[in-house]
C-alpha cells in the first residue's frame, strides 16, 4: 500500500494531447517510457541516459493558477531541543506533543529568510557537489543534509528522529518532469495504523532545466528565487511540511489551511505550487515546437519526419511505419524519443 500527500491541485494544461494508441483511454498520456528498453520493436530511444525511477505518486505541481493573499510570520514562540533519547516509531505521545509544536509555532520573517539564507550559504560551503547557486551537479546527500538543517533550525531538531524512526529515505528523480517533489508514504501492511516509511524525492530535471536556458522570473511556493540552490530549498521545505503532516496526522494536502498555515509559519510560504520551468515551456519559448508540430530529425544517417506527440524530457516523435503500432487516428507509428536539440521543425 502506498499513501502519498495528495497534492490534489492539477496543473490545468497538461500541453495539448496527441494521438493515443489504438485501444488506449484519451487524455493525458500515461505512457510508460520503457527506461530505454525497446519494446516489441516499436519503441526506438535515440539517446538514452539510464536512470532508476521511484516508486510513485505526485504532489507539488505547476502553478497554474492565481495566487493566495501572502501571510505574514509573526514572532518566535522559540523551539525547544530534542531529547537524545531513541525514540520508538509512532509513538503517540511524543507525536501528539510534536502536534502541539507544529500547530503553535510563528518564527519573524527575518528570522525565517535569515535561516533559509544559512541554509543557501552552508550548502554552498559543505557540498561536494553543489559548488555554485547554479549548481551543475547534485546530489541525494546535498538533500539529505539540507532537510537536516531545516530540522535543526526550524525543528529544534525534533523532527527527523521521529521519522527516522519509522525509515525515512530521500531522492532524486529524473523522471518527475512536471512535479517539482513529493513524499511517498509506504505502509507496510494494508492498514493505515501499520508501519510505514517515507520517501522524500526532488525532481532533478526541473531543477536543471530551470536557471538554463529560459529566462524569466520563477516562482516556487509564492516566493521568488534567485538561482536554482534557492527553488531547491523552496521545494524541499514544502516537502518537509508533507512529512510533518504524514508523521503526526497521517494525512494532510497541500491545498488545505493546516498545510498552509505550517508552510507560511515555518517558512514564508504564500503558495504551494510551482512555476519552474517545463520542457514543454522550454520546447515552445527556446525551440519554438509544440505537440501536434511535424518535425523533422536524424536517425541512424538518415532523416525521419514525424510529429510531436509528447513532450517530457524529450520529444516523443510518431513516424508512420507499417511496422508500428495503431494509433487512435487509424495510422500506424513508430515511436521515437528524440532530445528537442536534435529537432528541426519539417
Ligand atoms: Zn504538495
């Protein structure tokens, strides 16, 4: 059984849909990518990067909607340190007082954004990886180091204990392309009082294909970042806020008041969604190429013309062949995964 935050907001546009395959449901695509597998010799990855997927579920999408009115912090209440003894997983009355905390908690704004400021710069000074605000690499520890931080400078430390106690993992997926993070609840057993374990994961791509090659402002959770180390933070602490509400309420959505009083106390937060920038964005603003758009590419010497059926990290090209499969137009198809570099518009 695997419960999620229900980030229940949906982007409004998920790009214009091309065709399906015969016998499949309209709508926006589900299709699986195949990892760079070639299935039935119908499926051709032109470049392939490997990479391992997580387990699943969606939670901090694009913002495609107005804002919320911003609310202010107001004053520290002052957090209290944590025990050093082991705490035991689930335990209700240490949960229920980390409840009391949570609900009661208000830091000053210059108190948040001075702490989050710390955050950028220690980074900055501790990574291996992350060795620029527009950092190259990144890596699952530079996640894992950073929630720390938060825990302890938002958290008093109190946090991460108790969801370590129960299997808290991070990571980092190239895969999720429009949903900037989520947090995965498993539960070991089919009831919802089991055992569980959490899985905090950022997506690596919208990261990086933000702060690239698009210009203009971005905006994560209401607050405008500067460089790609900051939208990092932004995510990262609405993931945190996920994670507090799964460990001490088992539930909690990010479109709802409770969420959104932790996030705006804790960190600023005026929103709870995102606008980084999408491959489809950076497909129309840098490529000028949309879904349903002939294009025309290079493939093993030789050019192929096609059209645009998808867009995710790459473009997903239908070219007719009789080999291929039937779509919902009647035509049969070969799919391609192309990199928009290696487009030309046919
Ligand atoms: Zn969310």
């Amino acid at each position: 059984m695997v419960g999620h935050c229900r980030c229940s907001v949906l982007p409004s546009c998920l790009g214009r849909y091309g065709l399906v395959r015969s016998g499949k449901r309209a709508g926006p695509f589900k299709a699986n990518f195949g990892q760079g597998r070639s299935h039935a010799g119908q499926t051709i990855v032109v470049v392939f990067q490997g990479w391992s997927a997580p387990k699943s579920m969606t939670t901090f999408r694009p913002n495609r909607r107005t804002k919320d009115a911003a609310g202010l912090a107001r004053p520290s209440a002052g957090v209290a340190k944590a025990s050093a003894s082991v705490i035991p997983p689930r335990d209700p009355d240490r949960l229920a007082k980390l409840a009391e905390l949570v609900s009661r908690q208000r830091f000053e704004t210059k108190d948040i954004l001075f702490n989050q400021a710390e955050i950028h710069r220690l980074t900055l000074s501790l990574s291996r990886t992350i060795d620029r605000p527009n950092f190259r690499r990144v890596d699952v520890d530079d996640l894992r180091r950073m929630i720390r931080m938060y825990d302890e400078r938002f958290f008093g430390g109190r946090l991460l204990p108790h969801a370590e106690a129960e299997g808290l993992t991070f990571g980092l997926s190239k895969r999720m392309t429009r949903i900037a993070g989520k947090m995965v609840t498993h539960y070991s057993t089919d009831r919802i009082r089991g055992p569980r374990k959490f899985e905090l994961v950022l997506s690596s791509t919208l990261l990086f294909q933000t702060f690239r090659d698009v210009d203009r402002p971005v905006e994560v959770t209401g607050r405008r970042c500067r460089d790609r180390l900051e939208a990092m933070q932004r995510i990262a602490e609405h993931e945190l806020v996920h994670l507090t509400e799964m460990l001490i309420w088992n539930d909690g959505n990010c479109d709802q008041a409770r969420f959104q009083s932790i996030a705006r106390r804790y960190f600023a937060h005026t929103d709870y969604q995102h606008d980084l920038i999408t491959q489809q964005e950076r497909a129309a603003r840098k490529f000028n190429l949309r879904v349903g758009d002939a294009v025309r590419f290079r493939f093993q010497d030789r050019w192929l013309v096609g059209r645009i059926n998808r867009i995710t990290r790459r473009a997903t090209v239908l070219v007719e062949d009789p080999k291929g499969e039937t779509f919902s137009d009647g035509g049969r198809y070969l799919r391609y995964y192309v990199p928009l570099e290696h487009l030309k518009r046919a």
